[in-house]
C-alpha cells in the first residue's frame, strides 16, 4: 500500500492531483498502453474575440475530479448501466507543447501528440484550446482510412482565408474538407452571425456539408439527427463548447445565444455512440476565466466522460 | 411611528437588515409565535467538493428582500391570488449555532432549533447548509407522526456509510429512510454519476423510494408527478438547489447539468402544496462564492417564498 | 487609405474603440444622417434594487463589436438572408448627458437625444439604463402621431407613484399609457411579485393594457403573440433585458426566474418586424457588474443587431 | 436559556443575522439605549462614476460579524487593552428609508435618523452610501454645539455647483464648511485629479480648511498630524473608504491610488480619540460589488470597531 | 450647440464613448494634428503565461474616461498646477489591426500606426497588448534619430531566441538593443523569476544596461534613479504594468510579486519628464480579465495622464 | 525522447500537468527518493470564517507553474545566484486522503504523509488546508528531535479548548507548544482581533512563546527578528497566508488588515535559512475562491519556491 493507509483512499474530488478523471499521468508517449489517450493542446492565439482557451486542458481536467468519487464505474440509473468500468483504461499523456507567436509549430507539436496515441491503438481525446486545434488532429489521421466528422458547433469555421489566415479558429472545417480521406461533414448547432460569410456555407455545402442549426436539429430529435450521419461511417467528432447555450457553457471565447441545452447533445452522442464507431474526439474552445461557477468545465467534463461511456458501452465495457 | 417618518417607510429591497423576507427575528426560541420559523444551519463540513454553504442562509435572507416591497401580500397575476397577506406570520430564528470541527454537536444544535419551531407549532422552514443538515432536521420530527419525503435533488444521497462517515451529505436520506416515523421517499431530479453506487440505488427502492430523473419527471409533468407521493401522506420536502440547472443555480458545491428549470419545480411544489399536507421544509447546497450574479440566492428565495404562499394560500390565507 | 494599410483591415471584433457595431460617431446631433441613430442613456437613479445599469450602454456597445467582423451584411444561414448591408446606415450618437442627483434633467437630455434622432428621420435606439429612461423617450414622440407599446419586460411596471415618486424604473408604463397619443399597451413576460401592487394590474387593463406571462405567451407562440398588437398600428418596442430568464441575462438589477429564452424573443420580433412599422427601441437594465462572463451584453447586442436587421430587411433592405 | 442551548454557544463569525458587530437591533428609534447607534445610508444616486454603495450597509454589517467571536471585548496584544467590553452598548438603527429618485426625501430621512441617534444621546455611526450622506448627517446636528470636522478622504469634496447638483457625493464638505456650527474641516489624504477644480481648493482654504495630501501627512506622521487639529475641539469623523489605497480598498466607486495604509489611519484616530471628543462619525462609499475578495467591507468594519474601541478607551471603558 | 443642452453638459465619467481620455477620436492617420497620438496595440500571442491583453487598450480606454470631468485641465493641489490645458490636443488614432495566428503582420501594422503618429510629429503612446508590441514601436523610430530607453518592468525580456522564438514577451529589449540608434536602456523594477536565464542578464549589461531591482531602485530613490539616465539622451518609456506590485496592479498575465508602489513610478516619471526629452511611451500588459476591480487599469490610464501632464509642463503648457 | 520533439520542450508555465512546480509526481510514498517532499493538505473543516482552503494544494500547485520555465535552476539578478539546480530533487507526493465530517481521520492521513517524506529523509513541504493541519504536521515529528516552530501569521493560534474543539484552526500552536520536542515558538505577524483571547497570550507566553506584531517585526528588521530564534535551533516554518498583508493575499479565510509585505517576509526566511536548519514547512489558509486575480496562489508559491532556494543554496546546492 504506497500511501500507508490501511483502510484504502476515500479520494473524495477536491483531493489528488487533477489529471484528467485522476487517470494516470504518462509523459512517456513511446510507452502508451490505454484505451483512450487523453492530450491537452493549450493553444488559442487563433481566437477572434477573447483568449483563453489555453487554459481549457487544466480546467477541464480540474472539473473531471468531481466525477471520479473512486467507484468502480459510474452508475447510471436512467440507463441503469455502468459505464467506464474498470476495464476501460484511460491515461492522460499531458499537454502538446506550445510555442507561444509561432502557430505552425505549436500545431504540429499538437499533431505529434495525436499521432503517438494512435500510433498505441488508443482513441485520442484531445482538450483545447482555440478550434483551430482540430487542424493538426484532422492532420494525424492521415493513415488512418477515411472517415466523416461531426462537428457540434455554434460556428461554421469554414473560412478559407482572410489576410493571409488560414490556420485560425475560423478555418479548420474547411481545412478538414480539403483532406481528401475526410468523406463528408455534418455540422450542426450552427447559428447567428459568425466570420464565417455566405460563401462560406456554400463552399461547405458544395464540399459534402450536412449543416443544421439548434432549431433544426432540435425539430428532428437526436435520433434522427445521428441518422443523417452516413451508415456504416467511422466518426470523429469535434466538440465547440460554444455548441451550447451560453446559459451553461458562458465560459467560451465567442458565446451565442440560442445554443443546445444538455440532453440535447448528450443524446446525440449516444445515439451516434450506438451507430457508429468513433474514433477521435476533440472538444475546443473552453475558456475559464470566463466560468466563474466552473459551469462550462464541469460540462465539458460531463460530456466527454458520458461520450466515453457510451463508446466503450457500445464496445462491450459494461 | 418608530422610525419617525410621517409617511411610513418605502422599504426598498435594498434597505434594511436582511432576516428572511425582512421578517421579524426571534431569537428567543422559546417566545415563538408564527406560522413559519425561518432557521438557518450554516454547516457545510459535509460537503465532497466545493464547500461555502456556510454563507447560505445569509444569501437567501439577503435575495429574499428582493421580494419585500412592503406591500400587504404579493399579488400573483397569473393566479391572480395575493399570497402570504399579512394573516400569515413568519419569523426568522436566527441561525443554530456550528461547532467547527465537530459535526455531531452541529447537527445537535440543528435538531434543537427545529425542534423549538414544532415546539411553537410552526412550520419550519431550514435554510442550510450542506444537505447533511437534513439529519438533523428529520431527527427532529420523532414525535410528530409518520410522514413522506419528498426529495427534490440531483443526486439520490443514499450512501450509507463510506470510511465511517455516516453524516455527511451523500447520506440524508438513507439516514432518513430508517427512520421508523418515515413512509417513503419521492427522489425526483436525481441524475448523473454522484457518490451514490448502485447498491445505493437499489436499496433505496427497497426502502421504499421511488426515484424519477429530471427526464423521467419532465415527460410525466407536475400534476401527475405530485400524484405519485401517496394520498393523504403529510409531506416534508426537502430541496437542493443543485436540483435546478446549473444555469439558473451555479452557485452550489456539486452542480449537474440536465437540472430543473424554474416552472418545473414551482409547479411541482405548487400542485403538492394544494393536495398535500406540508409540515417541514429545507432548502440546501446554496454556496454563494460560487454565485457571482446572485441568480442562486434569488433562485432560493423566490421558490421559498412562493412555496410558503402556496401552502398558506391552500390554508385559507388569501 | 486613412490607415496605411495596402490590403484594408482585418478588423477583428476586440479591435478598435466601442461604437455601437463599430459604425461611425457623430457627437454632432444637428448632422445626423442615418436610418438609425444609437443613443446611450446611462441613467440609473430609478432603481429599487441593485443599480449599476449606467454601465449598460458602454457594455452593449463593446458587446456589439463581437458582431462586426467587416463582412457587408450578416449573413443568417437559417433564414437565408443578409441583414444590415452596407444601405442600412447606422450611427451612434453617444450617450444624453446625465446630472447626479437630479432625475429631471438627466430624463430631459434623454428627450432631447431621441427628439434629434427623430428629427433626423432616423429610427431611434436607446440603450439604458434603467427602465424609468423609457419616460423621456415617450415623451419625444409627442409629435410623431399614434403609436402602440410593445413591452417585453419581466416586471409591469404600472406604478402610479408612491412617496412621490412617478419617474422610477417602475412607472414607466404608466406614465406611458397616459399619454393620449399611446394608442395600448402589450405587455409580455410579466411574471412574479415586484413593485407593481395587484391595482396596477387592474389600472393597466382598464387603460388598454393586455398583459401576458411567459407561460401565456410560450403557449401561444410568437406568431399568435404578434397578431395580438393591433392591425396597422405603429409599434414602439421597449424591451427590459430581464424579460429574459436570468441564465442568460443575469446582468440585470432585478433578475427574476421564469423568464423567455432567446428564440422565443427573437422569433416575437421578427414577426412584429414583419407586420408592423416599428418606430422606436429602447433596451433598458442591462448591469454589466453583475454579468461577469458578458453573457447579458452579449446578448442585448445580438439581439438588437437582429432586430434592426429584421426591420430593413421588410422595409427592402436585403 | 433562548436557544436552548445548554453551554451557550460558539457563535462562530459565519453564524447568525448581520447586524453590526452581531449588536442588538433596535427598529424602534424613540427606545433607543445606547452608546452607540449605528445606522445605515443606502444611498448612492449621488455618485459621478460606479455606484453599489447602496449595499455598503449590508457588506459592512456582514464583515463586521468577522470580529464577533463572542468573547467579552477585543483584546489587543499590541496596545496590552481590551476594547468594547460589555461595559459599551451599541445598537444597530437599521437603514434610513431611501426614495429612488429623490434625493431630497431620501436625505431627509438620514438626517432623521441621526437625530434619533442623538436625542438618545448615542454616538451616530453611519455607513453610507456615498459621501452626500454626509450633508444630511452634518444637518443633524445643528443643536449639538460647534465642531470641527475630520475629513480623510482620497477627494475634497468641495464643489459649490455644477449643473444644478448641490448635494451629489463632490458637494459634501462644501455644504459642511458652510455651517455656522462647524468651525472648520481638516482635510487629510487628498489627491490626484476629481471633480474638485482650482477654485474648490481656494474657496475651502478660504472657508478654513486645512489640506494635506497622502505624502504630505505620510511625512507628518499620525501624531503631528493629529495635533493639526484644534485643541479641545469636539470633532466630526468622516471617513470615505477611498482615503486608503485602491490595494486595500477596490470596491469604491472612484478609487484613487496613493491613498493611505491601514497603520496610517488606525493610528491617526487612535490620536485623535486619545486628545479630542469624537461626537460623530461616517464611513462611506464602500461599494461591495467592486469587492470580490471582501477586503474592503473588512477594512471599513475593522477601522470602524477600532475606532469605537480607542474612543471608549479614551473615555474609561477597559 | 451639436446636442441641442443650453448649458453645456456636465459629462459624468461614465458618460460617452470610450476613447482615451475622451478625446476625439481620429481614424485617419494622414489627417493627424496633435500633440499626442494615443494608439491601441491589441495584440497579445506573446504571452507565456496568462493572455488576455488584447483587451488592455478598450480598459485603458474606459478607465481613462474616470479623469475626464469635462474640466479645462487637471488641477494637481500638491504640485499647485494645472496638468494638460486645453492647449495640448490629444488624439485617439483607435486600433492597429491585427491578425489571429500572425505575430509578423500584427506586429507591421503596429509599427505603420506609430509611424503615422510620428509623421504628424505627435508624440506616440500605445497601449498594448503585451510586450512584444514595443518591438514594432521601437522598429518605428528608426529614422528619428539615437535615443536611450528607460523601462519600468518586473522581468527582463531580453531572450535572445528560444524554440525560433524572437518576437514574444520576453524578448522585447534584446531586439531593441540590437538597434543602432538604441543607445542604451535603463532596466528598472526588475526581480524574481522569469523567461530570461543568467545569460541574458549578462548580454544585457554587455550591450549597455543598466539593471536595477525594485529594492535597489527604491534605496537610491526617484530623483538619483533619474539621474542614470546619461544627461541630454532623448527618452523613450516603456512601462510593463507588471512593474508595479500585484496589490495595484493585478490585472496582468505574469505579475511578480514585490513590485513598485504608485509614487515611486509616479515620482520617476515627473523627475524625467523635466530633465529629459520623452518622445515615445508604451504602456503594456493590462489584462482586464484578471482585474476583477479595475484597479490595474485606473492605474494605467492615471499613470498615463499624469505622464502626459509631466511632459507638456515641462514644454511650458501650464 | 518520450513526447517525439526533437528539440525538447518549450514547457511555457501554462502547458502541462499542474504538480508542484512541474516536478515529478510520486504516489508510492514508500519509493520517495527526494530532496524535498511537497504533500497537500486539502483539509479546511477548522475554519471559523470562510472556508474554502481544500482548494489550496491545487490551487498553489497550479501556480506554481508560472516560476517553471524550463531553464536549469532560477536565476536571481539581485542576489546573483541561481536557486534550485538540477541537483535538488523535490517530488510532488499528491495529497493526503480528506474524509468529510471526520477531523481526526483527516489529520491521521496527513499525519501518515508527513511521516513518509521525513522515512525518505526529504523535507516535508505541506501546502494546506486550514491551519488545523499543523497539528499532524508537527505530530509527524515526534521523532525526529527537539526543534523551534517559527510562525508567521496574523493570527496567534492558541486557543486550548472552546465548545470542545481543540483542533480547529484557532488551536495548533497551542497544541505545538504542548509537545515535548517543541522548545519555543516565534510568533510573527500577530495583530488584531481573532479567536485568541487575552489568556491565550498570556498562556503563550508562560508556555515559552516570543509573540510580535507586524509594527514590532518591522521595527526590527529580518535580521533582527531572526536573531531573536534561538541559535542553532532547528527551525519548523509554519507560515499562514494571512501574515501578509490582504492587499496580496486576499485569497484567505480570515484576512487581517495591515500585514506584512513580500519582501519583509521573504528577508526574514532568507535571513533564518542562512542562519538555522529548517527541517519542515507548512504554508497553510490559500482560499483560492477569494483570489479572483491569482495573487495569492502566486505569492504562495513564490515565497515557498524561494524559500526553498534559500534552504538548499545554504546546504551548498548552487
């Protein structure tokens, strides 16, 4: 017993160091051996309006101790279901390093990071940071066979270029298009007035865009919005905290009113969990000097946590 | 005229001492003479994450001035009904005194308070707090007849005992549920991964609870919701503010997204109010560090007071 | 090219000083030429519980440069339409001139503001402040013929006067519907106790006022809602931010729960946009202090930017 | 036994209603018996930059039950003396009646207030507010005898009129010196640009003032600097909060740096209450929303229960 | 009379659009006349630790609006003089453009706003953003003849390189040095830890620095501080706002404990404004987001004024 | 090369895992191979006033990460010198496991952690928590020989027993001094009003204590008042957050208004580290929910990252 107790840890959330779900840390990414790899990529010169988002990993990591209360699996009683039973091994490998003025090179050290968990078989998890980190992720899938993306979003982020900025907050969709192993897009939650111009939206459906806005998406129900997803697709999903209503997720760079509530995304990723096999996830954009309850990381949190439930339940973890 | 001024007192919500809804404070608990007894249990040694409850009577009683225009009544035009007219007596008793360190003697003190209100035939009313002060406040009804509870919560509370604490605030209402003068549970809104396991989950049904999400009780509605509390069952109600949405009540020490909103609970609360006998009420978890906007404290306080004009207004007050 | 720059500017919403949407100053009132004029009034002696909504004009309007991304027009995906092109001028005038101490001149510099917007031909907006700066700004439409109020508001705000007062932030309807060239009153959202007393219901409806809750309203929808302001009648939209539920505007003196979400607010403007002539706004009660994520100035601008687009989008401009 | 507790009670700073120092609340103003009498001046419609010191009452009040401990007097190690042993009775008044709007009614009130005060012959202790609480303070004494004025304060406060103001929170000390009863004004802390222009300093030279910056009484010491005050004058205490540096004191509506440590004030009253009769005193401007950490609303309850302590002191009471 | 008042307005500092100073605002840069060009740098990618500076220049701005109170000059009681008269016209020239995830553009357009300001032979003060926008400003001056730089910081920034960078926060003093009409810098406040490794301090003083701590700089004191500068050197001042101490100013990304006092900079600043010629000032690293009170930046914006007021005293504007 | 750079890590303070420092984590207590052993105690049920210290470890540890940038050891210009070399080795060993409700289960477990670090011959570094974890802490040293606690704190800490707590925070120097190995205590910082009563000094005193102000230390100087430590004592370092003064420490439970400044605390540690053998410290009452700007977590960090410095720059590491 390494800590000397007799009688093992209560390790209630407010106790231990915040890695992400008080998972062990591995710095070594040549020695991975998870089922998930957890990356932060603290990046957010891309943003547009207010920074911050470089502190999205460590608030987001110090959010997820509430929901590690030392249990074996996290029980459900709606789904009545434990999900991430002990048998689901997640790690969390730290943070890609960040060269502050230099995007190119921060965004590859972000790739790096991606590639070495897939390199260890592991489904990479990666916390933002600004949106433009999707860039280097979409990038390190290159030998991983094609794949459609979900993106939930307030944004479109299809801008091509503006002033010579390609690699910004408000481009990475459009990069993700331009990769020729990314089969299509389906982006919803989309809203109000952005940086993204009409042409944007019509290079974005031109591309294969499926674009759907709250109200839409919230006519068809989760299930038949996961439907609109091709059959058979693997599925990586981007998360943009701004996906939600700024009444649960203020703590984000560019707010808009109108966002998804809770169960509204929740139920879409399980429905997609269900259907289709994920196989990358990044959730972006969380910016806690603008959370002053924690409300917007506790809810990033939540969701990862619940989407990975719901993965490895499919997978037949239960 | 006390005070001096010819024409009365504007009294607005900004002045004066703040007892709850600017009642009169007793702090002779042996001299009550109310319809209600306001108390306030200040402990939050209970509390697995965030702690500040402390400050939550304090909170509360300040919101609640927000509601004392000095009118006769609050006219409700939607029910187009005056609640709490002047007919209706409530007196703030002041706070049970907290012996740092030591939760038993706390919880004693609690227990004491509550029992002068009964004593006084008043309706109490307990502020907390952690939800662990609800032990205190059930112990306290041992000699007055058998009763439900109706719980209305994000988390179920019914660990029973884990590294020996038996008292703290994932325990009240397995604490509560062996109490012989206790008929059952009504646990509504509990949701999410808590420190509740399954076995906590199944023997609370086995005790006789009956457990609703915040889903499973939206799709049923408050009417019918209030119809599964047993006929003729005198009540006591018991409400965490983590219950609600994080978004109109961030300022508590466990928030879960996916809560209640507003109606969903006055509603409910109404509707049991009309059909129901209540005889004891807390309201816990406000932490106003976590509050920022004070839309928790507001949140508290409205719902107090409504509740209050409900009961009283089903008593004949009009 | 003023700047010096060869390629134009990128001009990035926390770029540059704080006009309303970044259009252009004219401190000059005698030269207005615009089809809206932007005034700020940053009066807030009228309230009766937490002040600060001096600030509100200066917030909304550093709000608003989060939707000024240099784009001509803002383009709405949902609506496929281009609100606000470069044909819809808009200017801001600054702030009316505001005397501590004194509520009489600050409200006449009030008046004198929207009376030179008037005389411009332009639609006045004036952004509070508190409430009671709805008064001068009814007063300046004394020559302008027959028109009818909309007000989307939380509270009634029907007082006729207590210990003297008749120009708080809780008379202005009244002192509204006196006027004889205000033809009626709709009044949507009002919910809750507040200052005004059950005969200010009474006096409202026997001056014409028809009064609705958010759940009156939410069950009949924004179409049923708008058809309810009389055929043909001119409409001067007043619109106190704590219509709106406090999660998403809690930066507000008088929050009260229970309130409209975004769509529902938006949807009922589009609609009276596209049926009726909208003559004059006013947004009141936005109090940054309390709005420590931005979330509420975030969402006046929005909505405002909105509304404008809505009304010269009927009016032609697409 | 009240509470009913059998070995009295803790009573822990966090515990129990707010009333100054935990004292007494006396509502009725002609039973006044006591020392001290503390009243509250919400007034705040006289600020020319951030207003909140409405809830200056409430947030000294509150941090004033951080020095109740429930001991018998305050023993100070430094000085080897007990302060504010049982031996002095202080009541808490409660809150003048504020009128929104009017703030001629709303100082009327004040005024009464502080007469209640001293026709119980109780020493006035008013926490405003702002600082044009202090005319009507000032006012109240017309029957009381000569006396000179103390004021330590970041701003002279010496405009006659601007715009028609007279009694906004920059005219206090002009109104004073204009009192045939008040034989003249120290004036210590003074600094920095305001709305006191040139002429404002000449005319209060002229009326009698003495004036001395930060820096020029830093030199002088509290000592000397006490000594500048005339011998065997009675004197008033006004004390606005911004006298002290922005670093101990933010939440004020117009901070100024440079100002005062707390060692410099402490001591220049503890000099004064050693060798003058202190008859009255304001503290002002203390507006808790600008006030995260709470230090402010601690200072102003700290200096003030100091500052009660040395003159009781002076006057016997050990 | 453009707003139609009679009696001019009394424009409170909450009053108006926020430029510095309320100043007029001048967006063409070819059409400058003034004696004082204030210009916003908004760019903050340097950052290594907390961002968010990017809002400095709209705080400053704000801030700023506290010492407008439409008076003719500041009148200064302790220096018995009028600072800044109507005969010193002040400019605000608004923003630099800049562009997300591109330090090398941003930084251009930094330096072609400082050029414009010294082509209208104003003298140019830019708020920042962080640090690394003085290396465009200095770029700027390259054909304004030699000239010594005093900077008043807590950290060195004087990294040569480090992972390619060259142009972040903690590099702006090397790339000055490297100029050759930079003859040397005068280093003060400098403590602690930070980015510059003994290496640097070392090149530091081999190219000509002169490297004084706080503790340092405080025993020699303002005037023999100013006397290190080599007499007859034309000054440019760079000013971090973290060379103050976090009590002051907290609102910065790395603040560094054991930091100046408000006099000890002030009284620097006056000694070389009348002993030297200053033609350039910067004004860094206000992150509003971090200053909750707004203390940093009524710091920032008095520093400056009274800054400015020094140096036209000094050219004989009185 | 674990992470696959090729040029190692950048490792800006806000990438990366928040141990202290950035140092290695080590959960087997059993395989400690340190220098120095840094434990949270997240513990902060002994609070009297706010609580809210269980966020202390975490928090400090976050800040702790400004002062890690990589560079070999930390470079200080004024004492010339690099502190913490490569050959320090400080291990971060997480925290000691909290049980609600459970004070004396609580303290054991940190009592066990303290225990380890001093089996592994490290120096124990113990960030709390309330002051209430001394007492394991010091317990910890039963046998490891006689030694001298220095406190520095606002607060004297030497209550024996009230309402039967002996081990809340107001208690640990009383139960300090009671030990047998504890020679004496210098008490530095102790001002104002607290829990202690007179008797507690005079107990103090009678028990071998040396109790000074903030006024008398500073009277003294650094050298001075570590002189007034036995010679050749082994010194145990208990420093509360509160010593210093609130307008850098704010970030605590029971702040106390004229404390001391950074570098008088700094000087004395320099001063005892060169002159005495610390063999332990414990930095306790960070409340980082009061810290809005951070200051406080970084102050925390900053004196113990120098302290450090100084304890092994005297045992020869440099």
């Amino acid at each position: 017993m390494a800590h000397g107790y007799e009688s093992g840890r209560l390790d209630l959330p407010f106790v231990g160091i915040s890695t992400f779900g008080k998972r062990p840390y591995q710095p070594d990414w040549s020695a991975l051996d998870a089922d998930v790899a957890v990356i932060g990529a603290p990046f957010d010169f891309g943003t547009q309006w207010r920074s911050g988002a470089r502190f999205g990993p460590r608030a987001v990591r110090e959010a997820s101790t509430l929901f590690s209360f030392g249990h074996a699996g996290a029980y459900d009683h709606e789904d009545d279901a434990t999900y991430l039973p002990g048998s689901v091994k997640i790690v969390d490998m730290g943070d890609a390093d960040i060269v502050h003025t230099d995007t190119e090179k921060s965004h590859a050290n972000i790739e790096t990071a991606v590639r070495a968990a897939l390199a260890a078989k592991a489904l990479p998890v990666v916390i933002g940071g600004d949106h433009s980190i999707n860039i280097p992720c979409i990038r390190a899938f290159d030998d991983q066979g094609d794949f459609h993306i979900l993106q939930i979003d307030a944004h479109l982020d299809f801008v091509d270029e503006r002033h010579g900025v390609r690699h910004g907050h408000g481009n990475p969709m459009r990069r993700a298009a331009e990769q020729p192993y990314v089969t299509g897009l389906t982006q919803v939650g989309i809203r109000n007035v952005s940086s993204t111009a009409r042409e944007g939206y019509e290079d974005a459906r031109r591309m294969g865009s499926d674009i759907l806005s709250v109200r839409q998406a919230r006519k068809l129900g989760a299930q038949a919005l996961s439907e609109r997803i091709p059959a058979g697709a693997r599925v990586y999903v981007t998360l943009d905290i701004d996906a939600f209503c700024p009444s649960i997720a203020p703590g984000t760079g560019t707010p808009s009113h109108g966002g998804f509530l809770y169960y509204e995304v929740l139920e879409l990723l399980q429905h997609v969990a269900q259907t289709h096999d994920i196989i990358g996830i990044d959730l972006v954009e969380v910016a806690p000097d603008y959370d002053p309850t924690g409300s917007t990381s506790i809810l990033a949190a939540q969701v990862l946590l619940n989407t990975l439930g719901f993965i490895f339940h499919a997978r037949g973890h239960r």
